[in-house]
C-alpha cells in the first residue's frame, strides 16, 4: 500500500553536468576496427584546371580525395588566416562614387570553429602541392566533444598532445590544430614563424628538421599510431525534493504491524500510541497516470518527526 503526494514546480531541479570517459587506441586495426571507424587522411593542395574525380585517394577506411579534404579543411577552419596566421586584417570598404564598393580581397567574414576567445595563431600550407593531415574522430566516440588537453598522438618516439587551446604541440612547439567539436586533429606540421616550413622529429637523443610531408606521414600513414583522448557527454540530473509535513504520512504501511489477515486484522498496541512514528524505507516516483516509474531505497529506515518536517531528496540520472 502507498499514499501518494504531488510535487510543486519548486520541488523538481534538473541540473546538467559533464562526465568524460578515456579512450585509447593502439595500431591500425584498432583504430580502423568496425566499431572504432577513426579515419586518417592526407590533404593536398593540387593546383590544376581541372579536377578529377577519384584521381588523388586517401583515407584508410573510406576514400576520399586529397584535394577535396585539403579545400574544406581551409574553408571551414583557416578561412580568416590566410593572409596572416594570426588573423587576416579586417577590411574597411571604400564606397566610390561610381556606387561600387571596393576592399581587401581577404576579410575575416567566417566561423572558423574557435577553442578560445584568446587571439588564436592558425597556419595552413598554401603552396602548390603542400599537404595536411587530418585524423577523424567519429562522433559516437568523442560524444559532444573532445575533453580539451586529453588529445595525445604517439607514433613511435614522437608524442604530440594538445594544450587545451586547439593548438596540436610536439613540445613547445606547434604543429596544428584540434577542433574539439567536431572530432578532428589537423596536422599542418609546422605553424610556428621562422621555422622555415619544418616540423621535428627524434633520432636518437637530437633534434633535426625534416620536411612537412615526412613529419606528417608519420602520424597518418603510420601502422603503430597510438590515438588517445576523453569523450564528453552531457548528463542531465532530476532532483527531487520530496517534503514529508509533520501532520503527513503519520500512519504506517507496513503490513507487519497488522495482527491478522490485513483485511479484517487490528492494529498492534504498540503502534497505536503518541509516541510511535512510522519509518521510511522507500519512495517511489510516479508519472500523471500514477504509474510508478521510479524506486528510491533509503540506506536504512528513517523515522519521521512529528514536530518538524522531513525533506528527502532524490537525485535521478538521465
């Protein structure tokens, strides 16, 4: 038997919060498994009149082609850095007296998927047959979005992690770029000013420059890449205050209290004195239709005051 009471607007708070859940990944066919699916791809920038389809693929579980990843790599997310790694200057529209409107070719006019309101520093290789490298996260595994300063790439002795920023780093230095919304680490291989347009890689304890289509081959086209990073997800939290008046609920519904049959039986003495106060053991939540949907266990029996309130809150997760 149960007595059922209504919750007030004020009796119901949902909060939302974010849980993170790690995931690593350890060669090609873990990464390229069925139900892993995370895509490596090499963008270029091939100048041509013309364009073929299917002429230049790339990719390890679906095939794409270069020049095609290369142009929407910029458009969506280095449009606004063209001209200048830390941001293309604004243009100021001259109107002449004709009516035209003239201007610089290149005005930053586009959302290109920023990390943070800080000024940002983006290069991307513009040159006749330059390359990118992109590594595609599949949004069933990073959820919401990559939990920033979780991406970490290894392919042999080289490790490269983000810095919570966006910027992909090997060390200090960076060499490209991480949108955490939609699951992509773009390698440009070097970004930094007078780096000559070389990434770094190890041999033996020194450093030596090599150039960017071998630096960034060895993280796309490598068979012993590790790819490890932290999914986010929103999770939603009901609570529900559940206020028990010091004149409710001052009857027990335990049925142990019955001597007899539980239709026709009395009630023992004992529980029928001032002093005795029911416990609580559980409550249940129930929709418009009086439909129990949900079961709250109390840890142990707790006894209700007939002096003052009694306020349980019951926390669900959705």
């Amino acid at each position: 038997m149960s007595i059922l009471k209504p919750f007030l607007t004020s009796d119901v708070i949902i909060s939302p919060f974010e849980i993170n859940k790690l995931f690593t990944f350890q060669g090609n066919s873990e990464l390229t498994a069925s139900n892993v699916g995370i895509e490596r791809y090499i963008g270029q920038n091939i100048v041509s009149s013309f364009w073929v389809s299917g002429s230049n693929p790339t990719g390890q579980i679906y095939t794409q082609d270069k020049v095609l990843v290369y142009n929407s790599i910029k458009k969506l997310y280095y449009s606004n850095y063209l001209t200048n790694p830390s941001g293309s200057p604004a243009g100021t529209a001259s109107f002449n007296l004709d009516g035209t409107i003239t201007g610089p070719a290149y005005t930053p006019n586009y959302y290109n998927y920023l990390s943070t309101t800080l000024p940002t520093y983006r290069y991307i290789p513009t040159g006749s047959g330059d390359i990118i490298g992109v590594i595609s996260i599949p949004s069933n595994l990073f959820g919401e979005y990559l939990k920033p300063t979780s991406v970490i790439l290894t392919s042999g002795s080289i490790t490269l992690q983000d810095d919570g920023l966006g910027n992909m780093l090997y060390g200090v230095l960076k060499v490209g770029d991480v949108i955490y919304e939609h699951g992509l680490i773009i390698l440009t291989s070097d970004g930094i000013p007078g780096q000559d347009g070389y990434g770094y890689i190890i041999y033996g304890d020194g450093l030596y420059g090599v150039g960017d289509e071998a630096f960034i081959n060895n993280f796309i086209n490598a068979p012993n890449l590790t790819c490890s990073f932290q999914s986010t997800v929103t999770i939603y939290e009901s609570q529900y205050k559940c206020t028990i008046r010091q004149n409710e609920f001052n009857f027990s519904q335990n049925p142990t209290l019955i001597s007899g049959s539980s239709n026709s039986g009395v009630i023992y003495d004992y529980a029928t004195g001032s002093y005795f106060n029911p416990y609580v053991t559980t409550i249940g939540l129930h929709n418009n239709n009086r439909e129990l949907i949900a079961v709250a266990k109390l840890a142990q029996p707790l006894p209700l005051s007939s002096v003052t309130d009694t306020t349980i809150l019951v926390n669900l997760d959705l």
